[in-house]
C-alpha cells in the first residue's frame, strides 16, 4: 500500500531516544530516514544494554526500525561538505546535539538554510535553543526533576519518583515529529523552510499545564498522589482480595450507578459525596470507605459487576502480561520483523492506524554504516572510487 510520507527525505543527526523517537515516527509512515552516524561508535544507544539480542542492544533494535545508517565523520575535512550535499537533497534536518555544536562544525540552521532554502531543520534539547539553561546537558530524568514532573510523580509523603518511561525524551520526540509535518505543510504554502525549536522542558509543561494551572488559579502547590487524581475521583486502585483494581468514575451520573453497585446506597443522599466537588472534600473518608468495600470480593468478581454496568476498570498488568494481552494480540501490535543479527524480534508497531495509506515496520533497525555506499551512490551520484578514496581519507566509515 502507499504511505503517507514516502516523499520526504529526513537526514537524521539525532541520537539516544527523543530524536530518534521522532524520526522512528516519520520512518514508520514511509519517510526515507537516512541515520547519519559517527564512524566506529555510531549512536551513543549503540551500547545501551543489557538487554542484547545477542550482540545487539534490545533498545536500539526495537527503536531504530525503517532507518538506513550512513556513517560520516563529521569532525573530517569533508565530512561537513558531503552532509550539506546530502542536506541539500532533502527536505527535513533532525539533531540533538549540545547547543552550538553543529554550528562549529558549519552545518548549522544558516548554513544549511543558503545552500537550501525549503530545508525544515528541526533541533530537539533540553532546554531549547535560547535562554540561560541552553547549554546544561539534559538527559531525560535531569528535564523530569527541573520541569516539575518528578515532583508530582510517586506516592503521598514520599520523594519524587521517575516516571517508569522516558516520558521527557519521548514528548520532546511526538512534539518533533509534530512539528516538522506542520513546518512541511506550511511549505506547501509558502516554499520556505524553516527551524524548529523543541525543548524537552517545555514538552513537560505542555503534559502538566492541569498542574500549572490549578497552582496559577489557587496557589496551592501540587504534591504526589500516587494513583489518585486531584480534579476526579474516585480515580485510583484499591486493593481487593487477589490483586489490584484500576477504578475510575468520571462523572456525577457515573457516581449514581456505582454506588449501588458496591452497596453504598447512603452515599446518593449524602451531600458530601453527591458532587465529585463534594467528594474532593470529603477525599479521605470516601477512600477509607471504598477501600474497605472492595477488600471483600476478589478482582474478577468486581470485573464482573462493574463492566456490565459500564463503570471504567481494569488490571494492573505486568508487561509479561501485556505483550499476551489479548487486546494487544486482536490489533496486530506486536510485529515481527527479522534483524541480519538480533535474528527474529517482535517490536510494538506504529500506535496510530490509517485507512489509506498505514505506517509499517518495513526494514529492522540498521547496522552501524549499513547504507553509506548506496545512499552516496544514489543520492550525490558518486562512484566506487570515490567512496573508496573518502573510505580511505577517513571522511566515512568502513561498511559493516
């Protein structure tokens, strides 16, 4: 079948996961994404293991996916020069270098933007591009404490806790993405490229704006709440007989048919449970009776009851349970895809469907340097002696 993007060409500098999380992205919707990487090292998450599929890390395996590998030394006489005539036959630059480091090596914004005007270079970090955090290295649990996120994040009391993802890299890559099809789009329009700023922190804020909000609107700092919910409840998991139950009752007519369900028909008269405003107010006397309530039947049991009646629920699964889940097995999310050394892997595929024209996981992730011969030879049209005498200078890495 088609795909959406087959008609753009992304040179890809990024590296570690918020870059190549947006790019992935792009690639799964038909992008040519062309991995530009350091000779004998590559991408720093190269070597971010355990765990391996054999030699290969399961990270880089699982990411990297529908990309090819051209491996150029940057740092080279020449390498600056073969980027620049690659860039010039593309259509969206991708980095997340430090601030400033492309610009000494002379493939920054500028200069890209004279040699290619329509050119959509995209440049992801921790902080932004501007401002007196712009230089601090950040990897992503660095932006979750500075933003905020970490300290919201765990149970009441306790100390802030990651978020079990790399939630900041992984928005900083979804806003990336985000941005560079509406900067192509906009070209549609105007023929202009342009740059695109995206800072890792203020993808966090964007998550927590609730948060930012109702501190601006009523002063009151936001702490940890473990799996409760300040503006809704009850929203949280409570213990019952065999394992943990997910509970969230989203409304005021959603309060009314729950309550029978669990025997609290005096609740639906009690003012100070009739509102979820009510039942803000009232949090810890709510909690203590429900928890109570739901320790006298086992999970499955509840599930019986509550799922009929349309009340939200679920389990806590265990990833082991996730990937068996039969959901996830009914929507094909789980795909498997053969690697020249990983050998058979199943990778989760593109989480957004299109009728038309669907993203796919059509090649594995690259071995360091895989494509450089090909992309030189169809791309800047150069012939084998060439890319010997760059082999041999040093300005490319040796094919793998």
């Amino acid at each position: 079948m088609p795909t959406a993007l087959d008609d753009i060409t992304v040179l890809d500098l990024s590296h570690a996961l918020a870059g190549p999380f947006a790019s992935t992205l792009l690639a799964d919707f038909g992008a040519r994404v062309i991995k530009v990487e350091p000779p004998g090292s590559g991408d720093i998450a190269r070597a971010w293991g355990p765990p391996f599929y054999g030699s290969e890390p399961a990270y880089f395996v699982n990411l990297q996916r529908n990309k090819q590998s051209v491996a150029i030394d940057l740092k080279h006489a020449e390498g600056p020069e073969l980027f620049l005539r690659l860039m010039e036959r593309a259509d969206v630059v991708l980095e997340n270098y430090r601030v400033g480091t492309l610009e000494k090596l002379g493939i920054d914004y500028a200069r890209a933007r004279a040699r290619h005007p329509g050119i959509i270079y995209c440049s992801v970090s921790g902080f932004g591009q501007t401002g007196p955090y712009r230089d601090r290295a950040a990897l992503d649990l660095i932006v979750q404490a500075e933003s905020g996120m970490l300290s919201v994040t765990g149970e009441p009391g306790g100390r802030g806790v990651r978020c079990g993802v790399s939630i900041a890299d992984m928005t900083a890559g979804l806003y990336a993405a985000f941005g560079i099809l509406t900067a192509l789009h906009a070209r549609e329009n105007t023929g202009r490229g342009q740059a695109i700023d995206v800072s890792m922190l203020e993808g966090q804020l964007a998550l927590l704006h609730g948060m930012i909000g109702a501190y601006l609107a009523d002063g009151i700092v936001p702490e940890p709440m473990g799996t409760a919910y300040k503006a809704l409840l009850p929203y949280q998991t409570f213990r019952t007989r065999t394992r943990d139950l997910a509970l969230a009752v989203g409304s005021d007519k959603l309060w009314r048919i729950f309550c029978p369900l669990l025997g609290l028909d005096d609740m639906l008269d009690d003012p100070r449970y009739g509102t979820n405003a009510a039942r803000a107010a009232n949090r810890a006397s709510l909690i203590a009776r429900l928890e109570e309530v739901f320790l006298t039947k086992t999970y499955e049991e509840w599930e019986a009851l509550l799922l009929p009646a349309g009340v939200p629920m679920g389990a806590i699964n265990t990833i082991d349970t996730v990937v068996e889940h039969p959901q996830v097995k009914a929507r094909g999310m789980l795909v498997e895809c053969e690697h020249p050394i990983a050998g058979k892997v199943r990778i989760v595929g593109p989480p957004v469907r299109l009728s038309e024209t669907p993203g796919a996981i059509r090649e594995p992730a690259p071995l360091l340097g895989q494509h450089t011969d090909q992309v030189l030879r169809e791309r800047l049209g150069l012939g084998d002696d060439e890319i010997a005498r760059l082999r041999r200078a040093g300005a490319i890495g040796s094919r793998r």
